[in-house]
C-alpha cells in the first residue's frame, strides 16, 4: 500500500460572520482513502494535538446524497469527472502534491463553517414549483400512463440530480441554472407533469433569480462539474419553457367552490 | 410493571382488516385539523411522505432533519428497487404471494396483520410515486418495467436505475417541498432531537439542537412521529449514512419506548470488502447484481492467491448453486451472508485479508453482451472502479457482507403507535414488518406504505380520539415537563463538552463497532455475546472519562454531535448483544452458533420464540443498569412456520 505525501491548504473560518483563511498541513495518508476519508485522518491528527477539527459536510459517502461539495484545486470535487468529492480518492493525486480545499464559493451559498456552506437556496427553488402535485391516495392507475422510453430516459437523465451545488460553485456567474432546469426538465419532459408545466417553470427561474444566483452566460463550467453528467441541454429547454410560458401568462382569477 | 403489548390489529379474515379498521378509525373534521400539531422527526420515505402527507389533510406538521435539506435522507442510498403485487408480469404474483414470501422471508417473526396491509398497499405506493414523477424503468411500451429480486420468484420489482431509492426520495421530498410552500409543514434542517418530552403519559413534544446555532430549543404537540432510520452505525463501519444514529429512538426508550428485537440485523451479501482501517464506512453493490453475477471462490485454498482469470472452471466453486440450486445466486441475503462467511472461514476466500468472494459477470456479458449489462448495472460498476480500482467488465467483483439495515426498533402496535401514547413510529425505526429477515426491495415498500398511507389514518384516529376523551390538553413550551426535558438536555451537551480526556469521539466509535461485529455479527454464540455484555460497559465509563471534544456548544460543532451519538451508541450497543444472548434460537439474521441445523442452516425454535421481544430500558442519566423483557407473541394464522428452505 503506497503513501502519499501531501501538502494541504484548508479554508479555517470559525463562522458565518468571521473572517477565514487558508491553513496549511502536511499529511502522510495512504492511496487508497478517499478524499474525504484523507480530511477524518487529519482530523483525529488535529483532535490529538488539541487543535478544532475541520467542519466539513458528508453523509452517504457513496456519491448520492448530495451533501458532500468542496471545492478541491479549484474544481468542485475535485479533478475527477463524474465522482463526488467523497468518492474521489487519493489514488488520483501523487506525493507531494499541493490540495487547496475550501468552501463552494457564491452569494447564495453562505458560508456557515469552515468548508460548511448553507444550499437553503436550492429547497427554496424546489418548494417556489419543482414537482408535480398529487394528494397521497388520489394517484391513477400507474400503467394506465404510458410514457415512451426515450422521453423517460431523458427525464431520468435530469432526475439524476443530487443537489450539491457543483454547478453554482462550478459557474463564474454562480447561476443555478442546471440545477434549476434538470428539475424543470425532469417533470415537464413527463405526461403527468404537463398540467403544472407553464406554473413551474415561471415560479421556479423567478424564485432562483430572487435567490441572488447570477444568470447563464454559456461557459459550460456546471455541466463538466456536475457529478451526475446533467447536460446543459436542459438549460436551453427550460428557456424556451420560460419564453412560452411569459407569452402564454395571464393573471389567475379566483374561482370559489359550489355552494 | 408488567407491559401488557397490544398489537390492536383487528381479527378475522386478513384480508379485509386494515379496511375494517380504516372505517372503525376516528376521523377528525378537516376545518379542525390545523389546530392539532404534529412533530415528525426524520424527512426519509417514511418522515418526508408523512409529513407531506399530513400537511396536505391540513394538519399543523413540523419536520426536522439532521441533514442541510430534507432530500438527503439516507432512504436515498437505496439501489434496487421497491415490491409491489402489481402483477404486470402475469407470472403469477399476488397480494397474497408478496404477503406470504415477506412473512417466510422475516422467518416467521413478523405480525401477519402488518405483513398482508404491506402487501396491500404496495400497489398504491407504485400508482402514488408514478403520478409524482418518479421516473421508474419503462419498456419500449411505455409501460413499467420490471425485475426479480433477492429471493422472488416472480418479477414485482419496480426499479429506477441504480437509484430507486434516490428517485423515489425526491419524490417524497416533492411533495414535502409543496406543503413546506403552502405552509403547512415548517421545516426545521440541520436540527437534531435530542430528548423526548412527555407530560401526563403522552408523548407532547421534542428537545431540539440547531445544528448551526448550538440553540437548545423545545417543540410541543400533540403528536410525535419519529421516522429516523435504524442503529446499523452501531456497527461503525456500515452501509449507513455517517450520520446515521440511534439517538432519537434511544432517547425515547430511555423515557419509556420499548425497543423490540434489536437482534435482527441484517447483513448484506453485496458490500465491497473492508480494505483498511481508515475506512469510514463501506459502500454496497445492489444486490440485484446477484441476478446477472455468479458467485464463486476458488475449490482449493491454494488458488485464493491467484488472479481469477488463472483459475480454471473447473477449479471454481460456485458455491449458492451448488447448495441452494432452485435459488442459486438469488438466496435470500441471510443465507448468501453467512456461505460467504463460511467459504471465507475454510480459507477459500479472495482479496486482501481474505475476506472477499468473487460476483463475476463473465457469462452474463458473454450471453448478453457488455451493452445490456452496462445499462443494467452502468452505475453500479462505475462506482465499484472507482473505489477500488478495478474494472468489473474484465475482471470480476470482489464482495463481502456488511451490515446494511436493523428489522429491530421501537416496538409498536399496528396503529404504528409505540407504548407510549402520542409516540407513533415509521419506517425502518419501528420493529413491525420484516420480522427477523427483510426482504430485499421491502424497505421502501414499508417507509412509504408507513409515510403515505398508514400513519396519516392512524395520527388521525388517536388525535380524534384522544380529544374526544378532551385528553389532550393544551400544553406551551413553559410547562415544567418541558422545562426539565430542556435542563436535561443542556446538562448533557454540557457533560460531553467538559470532560476533557484525550479520545476522539470517532476512536470510541470505531472500538465499539470493532467489537460489536466481532461478537454480535453474522455468528453470534454466549460465550461471544457475554465478553461483549462485559465490555461495551467499560467502554462506555471510559467514554465518559477519556472523551475530547473541543470547541463549543454554540457554534457548528461536529465532533460534540458525533459525541451525543456514539454515547447513545454505547447504551444501545449494550441491548443488542442483551437481546442477542437472550435469544438462544438462530432466526433470519441472528445466527446462533448453539441453534443449527446439521447442515449448517439456522434453525428456529418456535416453542420457545415465537414472539417479539420489547426491551424496558432501566437507569439513569450514567447509562442503563438492566433492561426488562415483555413479550408480544405472535401467531400465525395463514402462513404456518416452516423451516427456511431455499434448496
């Protein structure tokens, strides 16, 4: 089993209003941890020498959760394509080398602890529109809805999203467009989400840019970061929704019930 | 005190009872339901799909979770798929049939009346998570497809990909998002329960930490529901989450909640083996790989050294074929544990340390070609390589079993209510369906048959009930009951805080899920059992002694929450090996060494376990100093008890 010499640079910030900065150790660790498995062996080295361990998020450690998202080298979990930070392991990095880690950097993401970052924004663009209304108990038959295959691999292909926040650290603009689109592009490309399909679309880019994320220039940055390969594809299909749903706009009236 | 346990489940034909006991339910009137709150504790399948659910009929819900958002829930590592008697395949699968494989599958220590309603509305979860969205696999048709798995005959299995669980969580999380939107449902992320409140024998509310704040803070109601996960972390390594914990339901036995059967645990057949002792957790392949992959070791010892492509055929023991051949790859995940144990105990198993058998696909991707193998399992071999290294293509899988879900929890009655009034319980936390084995793709099954269906008629019946007795009393965060659970509550932070020893709540983890695999695993004999009973004890006091964790209590601490956990790990480390020890039969996944056939199956002792064992915690704030049996027996009035045979 090889050991890597590494020379790590942490982002340290001690809270929300603090002002942080980049730390340096030295770690041995062996090739096979993983990125993540690397930051708990220098943490119990921190504990032992009495020093506060490093705060960083991670929970499945098998690349779904979503909840793992730091920026490594300036990529959002690192150099290697398709993989979570928690599923990147050190096999990819060689001894010696120098990691910078530290927190995914945007307006909307605040910073809450060390590389600890708070994504509320993303639950809030999901809850303004991202799903398809139906009381528990009211669902039709489920194969009395027929959807070809190609339109379901393609909605599974943007359903795929986990929602760690790669692609807004990923974008020099901090635009949430990918994540934003693969839930509009998910539902609307479904039989049972085109009722709610203008509503979603209009409610859910309108809570995003209330949200402070910037807007799509077309740097392609989310999708090469994107974990689950979501195509920027998606981005280009919920503009043409937003379009048509502007255009197809008109106030709702208040309709009361019988009686 | 002698508990008298009530499973409440209605009599006669089995068929028809959740339906009489929807109509003998009461009913509350919808302009009252925004005056009642409910507090739901976990946003998994079966937390997120209550929740939301509740928050549609109008209840006043608040959801906590320990996670950033509510769709990070562990239910979204689930690869597999979910059961459901649909029968689209017209193989001959049934209610009936799902009903009897879940009950024989558990080895006859699940309540058949909880079993047959799974069954039941295992056709409404399906039609209920298709109508959200959920991208299940389809055939050039459009319609849904199928798969056999783990132990079924038949093809019932709803699948998404790898991530069933991950697409039907953000399904839950969906509707949970909409009622959050609507206000209904407040949501309260990065909070972590840390006590449970109860005033006049009911169960009214929760002591809360915010994860971010350090604030200790307290939540009334008139109803908790806690759908927090099970305790396999107490194992350390593990396939959950890490930061999984067993503290919501400790805290509650600890005030009460009998916890039944924490026995059962379930090792699964599927993991990529332990490969160092940095390791944080272990990472399972689906078992649906067992449909397509062969498992084999090599016949000789002296050929484990080899690379698997110098060994001849002829010199490979495909050992589940061999043993079990109507079944084959497919037995059930306790028996494909345990040979996998056994083959690795003769000497004959592969990778380091020589724990690992091989799943190879060689003749799946000859048959099928590499194209329909990579669509089937793409993900699957993608993460295999890059955790180990290896391509699974070329070179065939090495696997070992770990510890993948708890069918122990909080005992509860068929209204899904624990002993104590107000307390309801979904999900993998409560003890009630797969009894001491579950099936693979069940798990689900049960979260959301517990989240979408169960739960919101049974909260409603006790809500309007308990107010029709004018029981439930308006409480306010002032109430001395409160006041205590809240002092209690920040003592201890305290106490974790300020001990000031040398360890790292992670190395006491760690020690702990060493030995508690060690002695309380897949072989489980007294002698084992006993060593463990007396040291988890000593642990614990040195825990106590030698704990660091630096920092403070009101800011984002990490290591003080991993400390509240491993703490109640080592209390409830203590019930597992009790129940184990006290339990002389092998039954699913507890295997007694003392307790098997001649053959080396595990063999049951009806006369003498047929029932469920809910444990009264006794103790104080130090720990537990004894824990007291009740027992639910259990009866069996459709499937009769057989020995497990999957030859």
């Amino acid at each position: 089993m090889s050991e890597l010499n590494i020379h790590l640079h942490v982002w340290r910030q001690p809270g929300p209003q603090a002002d942080g900065k980049f730390v340096h150790y030295e770690l041995k660790v062996t090739e096979h941890a993983s990125f993540l498995e690397m930051l708990d062996i220098l943490n119990e080295q921190l504990i032992s020498k009495g020093e506060e361990p490093i705060a960083f998020d991670s929970d499945c450690r098998e690349g779904i959760c979503g909840m793992c998202g730091i920026m490594i080298n300036g990529v959002p979990h690192g150099p290697q394509s398709a993989t979570t930070a928690c599923q990147l392991h050190m096999r990819t990095f060689k001894s010696g080398d120098e990691i910078w880690v530290e927190p995914f950097r945007a307006r909307a993401f605040p910073v809450l602890r060390d590389l600890v970052v708070d994504r509320g924004s993303f639950d809030r663009i999901i809850q303004s529109g991202g799903y398809i209304s139906v009381r528990a108990g009211s669902a039709p038959e489920a194969n009395g809805i027929r959807v070809a295959k190609p339109d379901a691999d393609l909605a599974f292909d943007a359903a795929a999203c986990i929602g760690c926040g790669a692609c807004v650290a990923a974008c020099p603009n901090a635009s949430a467009s990918l994540f934003t689109s693969a839930k509009i592009g998910h539902l609307g490309l479904l039989p049972q989400g085109q009722p709610q399909r203008d509503r979603r679309v209009l409610a859910m880019v309108r809570q995003m840019d209330s949200e402070g994320f910037g807007n799509c220039t077309n740097h392609r940055e989310c999708e090469a970061a994107c974990p689950k390969e979501i195509s920027i594809a998606f981005i280009a299909r919920m503009n043409r929704d937003f379009v048509a749903a502007s255009a197809r706009e008109r106030p709702e009236k208040a309709i009361s019930g019988p009686g | 005190m002698t508990i008298e346990l009530k499973s409440n489940a209605p009599g006669g034909d089995i068929a028809t009872r959740w339906d009489r006991h929807r109509f003998d339910m009461k009913l509350v009137n919808p302009a009252n339901r925004r005056k009642y709150n409910v507090i739901v504790v976990g946003s998994g399948l079966a937390g997120g799909a209550a929740a939301a659910t509740m928050g549609q009929l109008g209840y006043n819900v608040k959801c906590f979770c320990y996670q950033d958002t509510p769709r990070r829930a562990h239910s979204i590592a689930a690869q597999g798929g979910i059961n459901a008697a649909k029968n689209y395949q017209n193989d001959g699968d049934s209610i009936y049939r799902l009903f009897y494989d879940t009950v024989k599958g558990g080895d006859f220590r699940a309540r058949e009346s909880n079993v047959y309603r799974l069954a039941q509305l295992s056709v409404n979860i399906i039609d209920q998570c298709t109508a959200q969205g959920v991208p299940f696999a389809r055939e050039y048709s459009g319609l849904l497809d199928n798969r056999s798995f783990g132990g079924a005959q038949v093809s019932r299995t709803f699948y998404a990909r790898g991530q069933t669980g991950q697409q039907l969580l953000l399904g839950a999380y969906s509707a949970l998002a909409e009622q959050i939107h609507a206000g209904t449902v407040k949501m309260y992320p990065r909070t972590e329960m840390l006590d449970l409140i109860m005033i006049d024998g009911m169960a009214r509310g929760i002591v809360t930490r915010d994860m971010v704040s350090g604030k200790v803070e307290s939540h009334v109601a008139d109803v908790v529901v806690l759908c927090t996960g099970g305790y396999g972390n107490v194992f350390f390594l593990s396939t959950n989450a890490m930061g999984c914990n067993v503290t919501a339901t400790w805290r509650a036995a600890r005030k009460g909640a009998l916890f039944a059967n924490p026995c059962y645990t379930q090792i699964h057949p599927t993991c990529i083996p332990v490969a160092g002792d940095y390791q944080s957790k272990l990472t399972l392949m689906s078992e649906s790989l067992r449909n397509d992959g062969r498992v084999w070791v090599p016949k000789r010892k002296e050929d484990c050294g080899k690379k698997p492509h110098e060994i001849a055929e002829a010199d490979r023991d495909y050992y589940l074929e061999r043993k079990y051949p109507s079944f084959g790859n497919l037995v059930p995940r306790d028996i494909a544990s345990r040979n996998a144990k056994d083959v690795c105990d003769e000497g004959r198993g592969v990778g380091p340390g020589g724990r690992g058998v091989y799943l190879d696909f060689g003749d799946s991707i000859a048959r099928l070609g590499k194209a329909k193998i990579s669509e089937r399992y793409g993900n699957l071999f993608d993460m295999y390589q890059r955790i180990t290294g290896d391509d699974p293509y070329s070179t065939p899988m090495r696997i070992y079993p770990a510890i993948h879900y708890t069918m122990g929890g909080l005992w509860v009655d068929y209204n899904l209510m624990s002993n104590l009034p107000g307390l309801f319980v979904g999900g993998e936390a409560n003890f009630s369906d797969h009894g001491a084995n579950r099936l693979g793709a069940s798990a689900l099954m049960q979260g959301l048959a517990d989240g979408y269906f169960i739960l919101p008629s049974t909260v409603a019946n006790y809500i309007a009930k308990q107010a029709a007795d004018g029981k439930l009393k308006k409480v306010d965060e002032s109430h001395p009951e409160v006041r205590k659970a809240e002092a209690d509550v920040k003592t201890r932070v305290n106490a974790l805080l300020s001990i000031n020893g040398k360890r790292s709540p992670d190395s006491f983890h760690r020690e702990l899920g060493l030995m508690v695999w060690e002695y309380c695993g897949m072989a489980r004999s007294e002698q084992g059992l006993n060593t463990l009973l007396k040291r988890i004890p000593e642990l614990r006091a040195e825990f106590w002694q030698n704990l660091s964790v630096l920092g403070s209590g009101d800011t984002l601490n990490q290591n003080l929450e991993k400390a509240g956990r491993v703490a109640d790990f080592l209390e409830m480390g203590e019930l597992l090996a009790r129940d184990a020890l006290h339990r002389k039969e092998s039954c699913g996944g507890h295997f007694r060494v003392e307790s098997q056939t001649e053959d080396g199956e595990a063999k049951r002792d009806d006369e003498n376990f047929q029932y469920a064992a809910a444990w009264e915690f006794r103790g104080d704030e130090k720990g537990p100093t004894d824990f007291v049996l009740h027992k639910e027996p259990l009866e069996f009035d459709y499937v009769k008890p057989s020995q497990r045979s999957y030859k």
